[in-house]
C-alpha cells in the first residue's frame, strides 16, 4: 500500500465524534475517501464543514446501530456495493458504562461488549476479502483500560481486553497477505465520552489538559503512511499531564 493515503477509501465507525471524528477529518483532510459510520446524521453530515480541504463527494455518511449485528453486516454490504475497494477500515465507536463489582448492572456488559468487541469482529468479518485483496489496514481503537483496567470499570475494560484479543488474532491471521492491523492504546481524551466519566467521577472537566483527538489522528494517520515494510502493532498515548 501507498504511504500516500490520497484516493484511497476508508471506513470510519464512531465517525460523528470525538476520535472517530478526528480521523476521520485528518482522512479526508489527506484526500481519501471517507465512509463515515454513525448514528447521528447531522454530526456526520457536518464532518463536511469541519475538513480543511474540499470534500466533494468523498464524505459518505452511513447510519448504524452497532449495537445490532444485523445492522453491521447491512452497512457494510452497502458501503461494498457502493466501493469496489476498502483500504482503511478505522473502528473507533465505542461504549462506556462506569461501576463498580458492587453496583454495575450486568446488563450493562452486554451493551459495551456488543458495540466495543462484536460489531468491530463483525464488520472486520464482512470487510475482511477487500481489505486483504488491497492489502489494507485495520485500526482498533482501543484503551488505556484494554492493558489496565481500573477500579470502577471493569466491565469496559474487559470489553477493551477483548478488542486487544481480536487485533493481535486478526494480526497473525492477516500479516502474510500484507494486511497491516494497529491497536491505539489511548487515555483520558477530551471527546464527548471523557466529559461524561468526568461527571461520574465528579472531577471538573478541563479538557485542555487531556490529549486532544486530533493529536491521536495525526498518530493514527502517520502509522497509516508508514511504508508496507513495517507495522506499527501498538501504540500507547497517554496524557503528560496527571490527573487532578
Ligand atoms: N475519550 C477517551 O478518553 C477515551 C479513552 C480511551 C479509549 N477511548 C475509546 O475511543 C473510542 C472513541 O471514543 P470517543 O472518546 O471519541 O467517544 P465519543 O466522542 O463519545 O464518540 C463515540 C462514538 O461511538 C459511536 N457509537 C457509540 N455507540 C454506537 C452504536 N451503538 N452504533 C453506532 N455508533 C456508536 C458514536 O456514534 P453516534 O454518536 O453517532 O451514535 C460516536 O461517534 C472509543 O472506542 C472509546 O472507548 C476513548
């Protein structure tokens, strides 16, 4: 594959906020074609507005509930009949539900393991001929909590453990066709979601001392232009600043 990412399609999930969103953008920004996967129309309709180049017709946006198996296995037929090619296939959606052993409804694990560990097995299933044929990439996005999990999230961080599971298997499955696959090992970014867990956890929100979502793009984007010799398998970001 071209360290070049221009003409090349992508397929984003969690494409309407924060991370997803981010990459998104930087993708689109570098001339790919993007197939933005979300549940909020407007957000992906306005990913247009937000890019620094002109988009003209590279931005597809595509409604799913990850949530649903059936749903993945929909989007990803139509954004195949609408591409002949899939180079990029970016899984960035994600849930989170906080508490502790104590409390945490068990319900709850359901939800987070079917959008953080099923739909991205699911739609790396239906993507899995095209990406191979190109060979393609694939990116988890996953979390600080898929190496370490802490007190208070333990269902999340066995759903972001299992995500890791599936990325070093799909790994070892699909490097000797050229396939390359990452896992994004991110902390606390100040997206929409980390608002919510600082709420939780009732600190203040200062989001300027988290990492920024466009700084794991450009992380992202530059392991994505890596030249086909090497692999980035894992990356780490953390912020430098500590909690307060
Ligand atoms: N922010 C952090 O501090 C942090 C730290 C570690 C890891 N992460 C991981 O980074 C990834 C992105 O999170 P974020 O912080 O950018 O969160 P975010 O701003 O809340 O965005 C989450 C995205 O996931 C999508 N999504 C959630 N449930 C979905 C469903 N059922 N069907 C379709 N899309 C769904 C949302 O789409 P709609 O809004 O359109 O439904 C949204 O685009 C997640 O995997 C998260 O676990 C984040």
């Amino acid at each position: 594959m071209a360290a070049d990412l221009l003409s090349l399609v992508a397929v984003v999930t969690g494409a309407s906020s924060g991370i997803g969103r981010a990459i998104a953008r930087k993708l689109l920004d570098d001339g790919a074609t993007v197939c933005a996967i979300g549940r909020d129309q407007q957000a992906l309709a306005e990913l247009a507005g937000d890019a620094g180049a002109p988009v003209e017709g590279r931005l597809l946006p595509y409604l799913a509930d990850l949530a649903d198996d059936e749903a993945c296995r929909l989007v990803a037929g139509q954004i195949k009949s609408d591409h002949v090619a899939v180079d990029v296939l970016v899984h960035a959606a994600g849930a989170i539900e906080l508490g502790g052993h104590a409390t945490a409804p068990a319900d709850g694990f359901d939800r987070q393991y079917q959008v953080n560990v099923r739909a991205p097995f699911v739609l790396t299933q239906a993507f899995l001929e095209p990406i191979s044929a190109r060979p393609g990439q694939v990116v988890f996005v996953n979390s600080s909590a898929g190496v370490r999990a802490a007190a208070g999230a333990g269902q999340y961080g066995a759903t972001k453990h299992a995500l890791k599971a599936l990325a070093d298997s799909l790994r070892d499955e699909v490097n000797a066709q050229g396939v390359r696959v990452l896992s994004v090992y991110v902390g606390r970014t100040a997206t929409p979601m980390q608002a919510r867990v600082h709420a939780h956890e009732g600190r203040d929100y200062e989001p300027e001392r988290l990492i920024q979502p466009d700084d794991v793009a450009s992380m992202v984007l530059a392991c994505l232009r890596l030249p086909a010799t090497a692999e980035v398998t894992d990356l780490s970001i953390r912020p430098l600043l500590p909690p307060r």
